[in-house]
C-alpha cells in the first residue's frame, strides 16, 4: 500500500503560513538562487532552534521538571510509583507548551487540582531533599528551587491563577486545563511568563482557545476557534524582540457540522523571510482510487515575494513500503528532497523533542 509521507506534517505545516496564491505577480528565482535560499534557510532554522534551546527560560522550566521527578511540592516525598506519576502528570502542562508530540495534556486524578488548595510558598531543601512548604500564608502558589548549579534556590516559579473542566467521554473522565497564569523569574529577572484559556464541549473537544507565552526573548501567540459550522481556524505568532520569526494562518473545512470529515486545509506558514502557502484537497486524496498527491497537494515556497520552487511528490520504496515523498522543484525542472534539504534543521527539532519531551 502506498504512503503519503509527511502528509499529515503538511496540514501542520498550514496551520503554522495564508495569503491568496498569485503564482502570475510572483517571479521566480533561477535554480542556483534557490538553492541558495533553501540553504540558508536551512542554516537560518538551525540556528533559531538551538537558540530556543538554550533559551534561560527553557532551561529554567527543565531544572523544574528534573526536580519534581523525584519530589511533590504539595505533597512532600514523593515515596510511591503512584504518586510520581501524579505529578509527572502536572509537570506535562509545561512540557506541552514546547513538545509538539505531546497535544493533549490532561490530568486523571478523580478530584483535579485543587488550586485554592495548594496556595502557599514552596521552598526546595537540598538538606531534606524535598519542597517544604512556608508557614507564610501567600495569595498565589510560589514555587522556589535552584536552577542546575546554583546552591540557592534562584528560581521562582509563580501561579497566579488555575482552573480546569471535568471531561467525561469513551476514554473516561479526565481533566483538561481552562485557564493558566503563571511566570517564572531566575535571578529576579522573568524569563517565563503564560496566560492560556480555552474552552471544550461536554467531551474534551477543543472548542476556542488563546495563548500569550513568553519564554525569552520569545513570545508565541495562537487563537484557535472551532465553533463554525464546519470551519475551523488558527493562528499563530512566534517574535523575538518584535520581530516576526513564525507566522500561520490555518483554515480546515468539514463535510458538516461534525466536523468528522476533513475536505480541505489552505493556508500559509511563515518563517522570517520564507513561505510556504497553497491548499490541500483532503478528500479528493482519499477517495481516488489511484491517488497522485500532485493533484491534490498544492502548495509553493516563497522567499520575500520571489518563488523558490513548488512542492512535488515522487513515490520512492522506503523501509519496503511505497512512499510519496516530498520534493522542491525549480525553475529548470530540476528536484531536491525536502527532508535532505532541511537535514540539519530537522536533526535539532528532534533533539530539542529529546531534551523537553523527558
């Protein structure tokens, strides 16, 4: 059976760059310019994903995390298997935020997170070995702990506000996250900061939602709205220090109101000054009996107005199994594979997943 290979990728890729195609008023580079510019392109995305990597924010949310992998802050010790993975679970709503493979995070404890609760200042004690919390009565939950080689705890992780709705569906009952406001300061400067609502249906569907999250010097924005009758949309925005590095614009249409059949996505995503925009027609993919993604799949890469090349598919044997795999062609007729085109690029999303996702 033949595989569209990275088709799925595709419609991410639209849900993060969307202008109108206008092929006719875009010129088009020679085949040496644009394989100039997928290069640097290459260099460029590189370069920005090991930049997030290291951002202090980043690091700071992992020391976290590597803390509450052997301790609970609202409940001392973490002694049993069990009660580790119920705050692994919570220790998931951050890693979320910057791993791509984990899209639904939720919590499975019976009552939730009690915010009111666990209001209170929670101090890491290297002596103890564990959080230990303050007599002090304070407003919000305070999270104090050491980033990797500090002797105090110079990090303070702050939560101002949290709510989160009761889901019940085929898989159960869970918890899922309605509102988030939370910032986390190292060496008293912020270096996190997140503001998150949404809203779901009776059965955990994601209804609309927005985020502002600021990791510096980054700050994503995104608003997603799925209550048209058979549209949905979202947008993104990644800046560092004001400046756009990615940009999306998405919109999936639906066959009705259920929203069960996709029939088609069209949009554009952004990075700086590349982008790749056109539509995908989802259902005439899959209900042709002998389907050629090049029919169905259109979409072009861009460098400030001037095209590089169109996205094409060959069908190539991988790991034994027919694969449509993905290729830019230019102006000549000449091709190159995307996926070794973007190598490096692609090498560094992957240990950055390694790094965030545990």
């Amino acid at each position: 059976m033949k595989v569209l290979n990275y088709f799925p990728c595709l419609l991410l890729v639209l849900v993060l760059f969307s202008c109108e195609k206008d092929e006719e008023s875009n010129p088009q580079f020679s085949t040496e310019e644009a394989k100039q510019a997928m290069s640097r392109l290459n260099l460029n995305l590189q370069t920005d994903i090991i930049e997030l990597a290291n951002a202090e924010g980043v690091i700071a949310l992992g020391d976290l995390v590597s803390l509450t992998d052997l301790n609970d802050p609202f409940g001392g010790r973490m002694e049993s298997e069990e009660s580790k993975n119920w705050f692994k679970m919570s220790a998931q709503r951050l890693k979320v935020i910057f791993n791509p493979k984990r899209l639904r995070s939720s919590r499975y404890e019976e009552d939730g997170f009690q915010f009111e609760q666990n209001v209170g200042r929670y101090d890491w004690s290297p002596d103890k070995n564990e959080f230990v919390k303050s007599p002090i009565d304070q407003s919000f939950i305070i999270i104090n702990f050491p980033s990797e080689g500090s002797v105090e705890n110079n990090v303070s992780l702050t939560i101002a506000g949290y709510t989160e709705q009761l889901i019940e569906d085929e898989f159960g009952s869970y918890y899922m996250p309605t509102s988030i406001v939370a910032d986390l300061l190292v060496d008293g400067v912020k270096q996190v900061e997140l503001s998150l609502s949404a809203v779901y249906s009776n059965i955990g569907e994601p209804q609309s939602g927005n985020i502002i999250l600021f990791v510096n010097p980054y700050t994503l924005s995104a608003n997603f709205d799925n209550t048209g009758a058979n549209q949905s949309t979202l947008l993104t925005n990644l800046t560092k220090s004001d400046v756009t590095i990615v940009g999306t614009s998405v919109m999936v249409n639906f066959f009705d109101n259920l929203k069960e059949e996709v029939g088609s996505a069209s949009g554009f995503v952004q990075y700086k000054e590349f982008r790749i925009q056109g539509s995908i027609d989802v259902n005439g993919f899959e209900i042709s009996e002998n389907p050629d993604p090049n029919l169905f799949v259109d979409l072009d890469v861009f460098k400030e107005g001037s095209k590089i090349g169109d996205i094409l598919f060959v069908t190539e044997i991988v790991d034994g199994d027919e694969e449509d795999v993905p290729y830019i062609k230019y102006a000549d007729g000449s091709m190159d594979k995307l996926e070794d085109l973007l190598e490096t690029a692609f090498e560094e999303i992957e240990n950055l997943e390694e790094e965030l996702g545990g």
